[in-house]
C-alpha cells in the first residue's frame, strides 16, 4: 500500500473515484424503490437530480420513461454519457437551474443526493428549481439518512472495510473513519448536524487516496417545513426501502412529496 494521498477538490470530479463508484454501489433496492414509485404515479417523464453516474437514469430509460439526468460533475456525467444505454437519457451537466420548467411528471434525488446540500440556501434553491421543473401535481421524491439513526461508532475501518473487483481488473480496498461532527454550532443546530467522514480507498496499483465528504443531516420537521416553504405537500414517509414506516431508529428518511 502506497503513502494516503488526499484527493484534491470534490471527489465527484476525481476520475479514479467515479470508476469505483458503482461497484461501491452496486446495490439495486432504491433504484427498484423509486422505479416502482414512478410506475405507480404513472409518470412517464422524469428528471433525475444529482444523477451521477446514470445507474438509475438509464434503468428508468429502458422501462419506455423519458429521462433527464442533470448532475454538477463532469466526470460524472461522462460516465453516465458512456455506459451502456447512455445514450437513451438527456444528460445535462451542471445543476437543477438547467431542468426546463413544467417539464417532468417525476423529479427523484437518489443516492442521498439531498444532503450535499450543505446551506440552507442551497437545499431551498433546489427545491425552488425541482417544484418549477414539475407540473401542477407532479411528484418529488428523495431520501436522507435518518439523523436518529446513525451509529456513529461503526463508521471505522474494522466495520466498514471492504475488497471487491475493479472495473478495469485486479481489486480495491475501502472503508470510511469519522472525522468530525458539528452538532452545537448555531448553523448545526439551525438547519442539523454537518457529520465529515474520511474515505479510504486502495487501488490495485497501490495508490492510497484519501476524500474528505461533509454531509447535512436534516431532521423530518426541517425537510418538512422546507418542502412546505418551496410548494409541496408530503404524502409519504418511510423509513427503510421496504416501505416500513418511519421510527426514531430507521437508517432512511424516505419522502414522498407532491406539487401543490
């Protein structure tokens, strides 16, 4: 194992990170959550906030539904251009200001897109750009990790690390360590916990890069006051992807919200 060498700048643009991404990730339920959510809804247009790497765009694509994929890293939305099937989603680099207005029946943020929303000025923003993007009705739909759930003294390298292939052979190693977190400062305590981990991860090169990630943690009275500030009203709250509702120690905040 080479010397840690700490990632520059948003690991979203760092290509090395992206290319393991969805192995990290590979998990289908909340893809399988928000396709049957859509089905159910009957929306047929679509427009995917935060898309990343495009897992979900094109699976939604190859179900017959028009996508649009808009995310802020171009490393990210390359990946998405060029996996299979890219090529059946608008992919739109930047962010939910470039969506079109009254344009989709169904906006999702997945992959806890919703806590890189780290000011309350930007989560506001993109519920402002995601209720213009929707017509009259249409739904919003996202998950948070649940801030009462969290249990803070697993995330280390004894519980997290994991070894899986790479995509371009050989395998890499990874795991998470907490780093810092605010709870008591007056925009913690105004808007919810701001939680920094450290991820490791060990290519099958021997390079050691380490990426810094600070998330928000809102809690369900804050994510329901804003929804109700930007125009939507919940319908829906769960706690896990089986559709099991929401307890003090459920690991997801899962929402539901409709355009009013």
């Amino acid at each position: 194992m080479g010397e840690a060498v700490a990632v520059e700048g948003p690991w979203t643009e760092n290509p090395d990170m992206v290319r393991v991404y969805d192995v990290e990730n590979s998990g289908m339920w909340d893809h399988e959550f928000y396709a049957a959510l859509i089905e159910e809804k009957g929306a047929r247009r679509i427009s995917d906030i935060g898309c990343g790497t495009g897992v979900l765009g094109v699976e939604l694509a190859r179900r017959g539904l028009q996508v649009t994929g808009v995310d802020p890293a171009a490393a990210m939305i390359e990946a998405a251009r060029t996996r299979p099937d890219g090529e059946t989603v608008t992919w739109i680099q930047g962010t939910a200001e470039r969506l079109r207005t009254a344009a989709a029946d169904f906006a999702v943020m997945e992959g806890h897109v919703a806590q890189y929303f780290l000011p309350r000025g930007e989560w506001d923003e993109v519920l402002r750009q995601a209720h213009r993007n929707l017509v009259p009705g249409g739904w919003l739909a996202f998950e948070t990790r649940n801030p009462q759930g969290l249990e803070l003294d697993t995330w280390d390298a004894e519980h997290t690390r994991e070894t899986q292939p790479h995509p371009d052979g050989g395998e890499f190693t990874s795991w998470v360590e907490l780093a810092a977190v605010d709870e008591t400062s007056a925009d913690a305590e105004a808007d919810g916990p701001l939680i920094t981990h450290r991820g490791h991860t060990v290519l099958p090169d021997g390079r050691h890069l380490v990426v810094h990630e600070t998330l928000r943690y809102r809690s369900l009275p804050t994510l329901i006051e804003t929804l109700a500030e930007a125009g939507f009203a919940v319908a829906e709250i769960w706690g896990d992807w089986d559709r099991e509702e929401l307890h003090p120690d459920s690991p997801e905040i899962i929402i539901l919200a409709q355009k009013l």
